[in-house]
C-alpha cells in the first residue's frame, strides 16, 4: 500500500472523534442541524475506509499488512510504545462493518430520537463510540488498544444511562461500566505480564509481524503465555458479555434502542472477539488457554439460548441473543486457526442481522408507544409491512436457514466445533447444534409473538359501555428508519454468500489468521447440516405451534423451574452478589471495623494522651513571677544535685 493510503487511516479515527467534539463544544448552537454532522462525520469515515480497502484489494496478500507510524507515544528506558496503527485485513474488515453499520444507524437515530431534546447531545456520544471502536481495533500496540478499549467503555456508560433522569437507566449504565472494569483489570494484567517477559507491547514484537512468523513463545514458558491467555480472556468476557461477566447485557438494553443495535452489532461486544482473535497466536502458544476459550464460548452460548427462550421483552431477548452468538464466536477462536476466520465471518454477517433485528424492534416499540413487552403485541406484520419483513429476514438469517448469511458463517463454526479429537469434538460440536435448534426457538418465538397471532394489543374494555375499543393505532414507522433497516435486511440475505463464494472472505483474512489446513470434522459434513436444519425446523415450528396458532396470554404464565430461573436470567445478579458483592461488602466493613477500632484509636488515643498531658502542664502556668522563680530555682537545684551526683560517682 502506498504512503498516501496509509495517511488516510489516522482520519478513520480522527473524524468521528472531532465530530463529538464538535457537538459537545457547540452545544446548543448546533440543536438544530448536529445530528446530520454526526451522520456526516460516520459516512465520511465509511468513505475513507473503503478507499484503504480498495488499495488493499489492488496489492498482493503479503503486502495486504502495513503499519502507520504516527511517531512515539511514550519513551521510557528500554521500553519504547509507539504511536501508529495496524493495517491489515482484520483491522479494515472492523473498520468496514463499524462504520457502514454505524452510518446506517445515525441515519435511523435522526428519526428514532426526533422528540428528545438531547438528540445532539446523543450523536455526539455516537461519535465518540465509533472513533473509540475505530482506535480499538487500528490500534498497533496493546496500550493504545486499550486506550480505545476504555473510550468503547466510556461511551457505552453515557449512552446505556443516556436517559439518566430515570433511576433504573442510570443504574443500567453504571453496572456495565463496574462489570467492565473487571474485565478491563484483565487487559491491565495481560499487558503487565507481556511487558515483564517480553519488554514491549506493540503487536509486531509480540506476535510477529504476520501470521507465518507469529511464534510468541520463542524463549518463554507455556506458563507465561497461558496465564496472559486466561487474562486477555477475562478482559474478552467482560466487553463481549461472556460468562461469568455477562450480567450487564441484557440492563443494556435502558438506553436508546440505537445504542441496542451499535452495541450488539458493530462495537462493543464485538471488541473481545477482536483481542482473542488478534492474539491468535498467544493462544496457540498456551493450549489451556485456548481450550478454556473454546469452554466459556460453549457455556455462552447455551447460557444465552436458554435465557432468551423465556424472555418477553423483545429487546432482553434479541440480548440473550448476542450474548449466545458471540459464544459462537467465541467457541471459534478457541478452536485455534480453523476457526479464526469463521468466528470474524460470523461476526459480519451478524453485525447485519442483528442490526436490522434491534433496530425493527425499534420500529415495533415506535408503533407500539414505546412498550417492549411481546405478550401485548401479535397481529403487527399486517400494519408494519416493512418492519415485518426486514426483520423476518433477519430472523431468517440468525436461524442459518439457507441461503441467508448466518447458514454460511454459523455452520461454519458448527462444523469447525466437530473438528478435533478425543471429546471436545464431541461437546463442543453437540454444544453448537443444541444452540442451533435452542436459537431457532427463542428467535421464533420473537417474530412470532410479534407479527403473528392473533391481536393482543388491539383493544381495551370500556368500563362505561361493557364495549371493546381501540387503544394503540400501530403504523410504520418512517422512511429514515426503515431505509437503514432494508439495506441491513438486504445484507442479511446475501452478504453471507458473497463473502463465502470461493473462500474469498477465509482468504482475505489469511495474512492475518494465517492459512488452515483443512481437517474432517468427526462427523461427515452432509450430516452435520442436515442435524443443524432439523433442529432448526424443530425449534421453529414447535414457536410457530405456541405463539402463532394458539392464545397467547398476556400475562405470563405459571412455568417449570427453570424457565422461572431463565425469566430472571438463571440468576445470575443473586449469583454475582452471593459470590462478589456480599463478601466484598462483609470484607470492607470489616477493614472499616479495624481502622475505627485499631488503626484509629491507636492514632487517636495517643492524639488524646498528648492532650491530657498537655492539660496537666497547662496547670503550671499560674502567672505569677514568684511562682515562676521558685520553679526556676528548683530546678537549677535538680541540675546541681544530679552534677554533684555524677561526679561523685566518677571519684
């Protein structure tokens, strides 16, 4: 790639970030138009992106990965961290979907968010969000990861609490934000350790410049690089809503339902997909480290199948969804290179789908006065044509039904999870298909509770003449709106079998994730699909038996043990409170009981006896002169008597 081309990557960064800065500097000066320059400022970047990208397509594969140096960040002794950015297939198929998605999602804000008076106030936070995400994954070196790390933190904090005049949004923001920095600790240890062992943290020292030079463990213990593993895993699971971090996801879902779709589809919990898949080649120098990847990905996606099945809020349910496609995801970088690419292949292809999903929720809650609950909608496909049909197609695609996108990206990943030997083909490919079959339940379950059925909403009871009447008119919503959400939907049916014609997207990225070899599952692979289908055929038809062709009542109904539990997320906040936040409450009261009661009343006791001693000598100053001679004299007897003593005993 040419130098000029490079030039342009600093911009990716830099546009959307002087666009927040712009709207939140201005201030209300820019209520009228600011909104179109955050839209602006998202598809200026799109824009440059895709010229980066056309360069790349234009040069060989091993030229496909450069590094931009803006100069040095910091210099201190023998560690030197530089100020640059990485370019490569993997950091410019980020940029691509975190921007066009972006863009599409500012245009729909534009309508979304017309009646709040802050609507400014919220692009500049879009802004904010997509330079961080940018900086993220453009980043040249552990540390400025991590400074766009953190920005996607601060940005999901403003925008999840971004309704903060009510109690409940606010707390939703601030859990995220704690949960995260558990994570965030992670990331912190990983960097410690690789610049203890390594002395550097930029990639191009850590794991090599390419794929086929990538070997981190030259000179170090198997030890080491798994413990920076496991870290850089803790530091995945808390941006990416894995277990045993997961429980912020679904109060997320407080803010905006714009925030919902950027967040789910395109930035944050994609970042710890992002650093797993990065570090590639840490994780196949520590096996452990992999292996138990590939386990919390599994768990994942099983924990969130079986939360969203049991979900009446559309929004917590299309969460418990990412939450388990990202467990996807996650199965897939633990597989090592056969699954990189997989896991970034279905991470755009769901960047898409799911976008089009949050953001028809949207269009529902739009029509439906903003109210979330799918026991008091049904019958809408009729009255939101648009609507119904982007997100059908997104539901389509989530089910891997062919030929839409997520058949050619998650069965990847399925059949990738058979690969292997001894028993982790075995659970880890059942683990995949139980999720297929679970997912088409729960995703059918949504649509069909939505646009299907009959009316739950229709009407009320009027108490004076014993008459229904109507109480919701539920209409489209505009064309700002439903434009984004078509051209997601569009992308929802083909993109997928653009990008897997020929391998093109495998072989894209192989400057990256390196070239795997192609190994047999366990299983023959005619079987696997067709497993995959039948499950799915399963779990939608037995949702189209219960929420389309019987009564769905509007209060949900007495329910076995764990779909109680699922209703409540399996527990997960009394778990998280038994296992953390009471032994950290018992644990700091208790460090408070010993300051008061021994750090402090040491201290404070001496403070006391200086005093009582200082009130004992306050008594001798009388101020009389006599009194004050005696003294004196008295004393200068003391000091003869002790004189004439020592010198008696020296004789």
């Amino acid at each position: 790639m040419t130098t000029q081309t490079l030039s342009l990557v600093p911009w990716l960064v830099a546009t959307p970030l002087i666009g927040a800065a712009l709207l939140l500097l201005l201030g209300r000066w820019t209520d009228r138009w600011g909104h179109w320059l955050g839209v602006l400022a998202s598809a200026t970047t799109f824009v440059l992106g895709l010229v980066v990208v056309l360069a790349m397509l234009g040069v060989d594969p091993e030229q496909r990965v450069a590094t931009h140096t803006v100069g040095t960040w910091i210099e201190a002794g023998p560690l030197s961290v530089p100020l640059g950015f990485q370019v490569d297939p993997l950091s410019m198929t980020f940029v691509m979907l975190v921007t066009f998605v972006g863009t599409l999602i500012h245009v729909y804000s534009v309508a979304y968010m017309s009646g709040d008076r802050d609507r400014r106030r919220f692009f500049a936070y879009l802004n904010l969000f997509v330079a961080a995400m940018l900086l993220l994954v453009l980043a040249n070196s552990y540390l400025l990861l991590f400074v766009g790390w953190e920005g996607v933190g601060l940005a999901s904090f403003l925008l999840i609490g971004f309704w903060d005049h009510h109690l409940p949004n606010a707390v939703a923001g601030k859990k995220a934000f704690v949960m995260n920095r558990v994570g965030d600790m992670g990331l912190l240890a990983a960097m410690m350790l690789m610049l203890a062992n390594v002395g550097a943290l930029d990639f191009a020292t850590v794991l090599g410049n390419t794929a086929s030079d990538a070997v981190p463990g030259a000179g170090l213990s198997e030890g080491t690089w798994t413990a920076i593993g496991l870290l850089l895993l803790l530091a995945a699971c808390g941006k990416s809503a894995q277990l045993p971090l997961q429980a912020w996801l679904g109060d997320a879902m407080a803010g905006p339902t714009p925030v919902s779709a950027l967040i789910h589809a395109a930035t944050m919990v994609t970042a710890g997909v992002y650093l797993l898949v990065r570090s590639g080649p840490i994780l196949e120098a520590a096996p452990d480290a992999q292996l138990v990847v590939a386990i919390v990905g599994a768990l994942t996606l099983i924990f969130g199948a079986i939360v969203g099945c049991a979900k009446d809020d559309i929004k917590k349910a299309l969460a418990a969804s990412t939450m388990s496609q990202i467990g996807y995801m996650m199965l897939a970088a633990g597989l090592g290179p056969v699954g990189y690419a997989f896991a970034i292949f279905h991470l755009v292809t769901h960047g898409f789908f799911k976008a089009g999903l949050f953001l028809g929720a949207g269009s529902v809650m739009h029509a439906m006065d903003d109210d979330v609950n799918m026991r008091r909608f049904g019958g809408l496909a009729r009255l939101l044509p648009v609507t119904a049909i982007t997100m059908g197609l997104g539901w389509l695609a989530i089910l891997g039904v062919p030929p839409f996108s997520g058949f050619y990206s998650k069965d990847k990943i399925i059949e990738s999870a058979f690969v292997g030997e001894g028993w982790e083909p075995w659970v880890f490919g059942t683990a995949a298909l139980l999720g297929a079959g679970i997912t088409a339940y729960y995703m059918s379950r949504l649509f069909f509770l939505t646009f299907a059925g009959r009316r739950r909403w229709s009407t009320g009871h009027d108490g004076r003449t014993g008459d229904d009447v109507v109480t919701r008119h539920p209409h489209e919503s505009p064309w700002l709106m439903t434009v984004p959400m078509i051209l997601l939907a569009v992308g929802s049916v083909g993109l997928g079998f653009v990008l897997n014609a020929g391998d093109r997207f495998v072989t894209w990225l192989e400057p990256v994730t390196g070239h795997a070899e192609h190994h047999e599952p366990v299983l023959p692979i005619w079987l696997i699909m067709t497993l995959t289908l039948l499950l799915v055929v399963v779990g939608a038809a037995l949702a189209f038996w219960q929420f389309a062709t019987r009564a769905v009542p509007v209060e949900p109904p007495a329910a076995p043990a764990l779909v109680r539990a699922a209703r409540v997320d399996l527990h997960q906040d009394d778990v998280n409170e038994t296992l953390v936040m009471l032994p950290g409450q018992v644990l700091t009261r208790s460090l408070v009981y010993a300051d008061r009661t021994a750090v402090d009343a040491g201290w404070l006791g001496l403070a006391s006896g200086v005093g009582r001693f200082g009130r004992a000598l306050r008594g001798m100053q009388s101020g009389y002169p006599r009194q004050y001679a005696a003294v004196t004299l008295g004393g200068l007897g003391v000091v003869v008597l002790v004189i004439w003593l020592v010198a008696q005993g020296a004789s």
